[in-house]
C-alpha cells in the first residue's frame, strides 16, 4: 500500500517497515480482545461472576491500545487494517479453544493469548527501536506495561 505523505522525519522505508510491524500487532491486539470476550460470555463454575468481570475488563482495557496502534500507523502515513476479517485473516495468535467452559481453563487459555501478545510486543519494541522511531517503541512499552498486569490479573487464578 501507499504511503500517505507526511513531514514525520522518519525515511519511507523505515516508515513502511514500522507499519507492518504495527498491522500485525492491531490484528493482533483485535485478535485478544475478542477472545478475551469469547472467555467473557462462556466462562462457568463457582468463580463465574469474579472471572466472567474480569474477562470483560481485559476486553475493555484492550480499546485503547486497539486505538492507539491504529492511530500511530495512520500518523506515519499508512493505512490501519483493522477490520475483523483482517484480523482473522493475519492475527499471529493461537486459535482460541472455543469448546470450554471451565473458568480454570478459560484463564488458562486467556493468561496463554496474553502472554503470547506481550512476548510479541517486546519484541516490536526494540524492533521499533532500532528503527529509529522511539515514540513508536514508547507507544509499545505502555501497552507491554498494560498487558502485563493483564496478564498478572488473570493468572493470580491459577496461582497459589
């Protein structure tokens, strides 16, 4: 795709490149919150309320990351692909397991996404990095920030 112009002083090529980083991190970032939905209208058991909450809340607290990246791929020029069919289509994280129910299983399978999606952000940060676009790489070590108390918020389930 082309480029829209722009006077960012970052050079085309490295533009494009931290665009495709930031695609593949919104679908993604769509990609978790909607099975973190998924987890939200199916979980049961004797922790239902407290998990089918939180689940939610992990689904809400993804909004803004959700937009921040696509807002951050629009600011350097490029074009945010971030339909659902998209997503589908290009999300690098595992299917989410759609026949369970048991709360246990699902913060299992939740804290997994999660953990997945922040080991790829970190990633992308130093990618975005060496790059040479910092407030890219910034942008990226507040949702790393924000997935991992997610994550801890999901996972104390299953911890002792």
């Amino acid at each position: 795709m082309e480029l829209h112009n722009t006077k960012i002083d970052i050079a085309k090529g490295k533009r494009e490149k931290v665009i495709g980083i930031l695609n593949q991190r919104l679908a993604d970032a769509s990609d978790l919150k909607s099975q973190a939905k998924q987890a939200h209208w199916n979980v049961k058991g004797m922790n239902f309320i407290a998990l089918h909450e939180l689940f939610d809340q992990v689904a809400t607290d993804l909004d803004p990351h959700v937009d921040d990246i696509a807002e951050r791929i629009t600011t350097l020029g490029g074009v945010a692909l971030g339909t659902v069919r998209v997503a589908a289509q290009n999300s690098s994280l595992s299917e989410y397991p759609l026949e369970i129910s048991d709360g246990a299983a699902h913060v299992d399978a939740l804290s997994n996404a999660l953990a997945d999606f922040g080991k790829k952000v970190r990633a992308d940060i130093d990618a975005t990095d060496e790059l040479g676009d910092v407030d890219t790489a910034d942008l990226l070590t507040g949702v790393s920030r924000s997935i991992d108390k997610m994550l801890w918020f999901v996972e104390a389930h299953l911890q002792a």
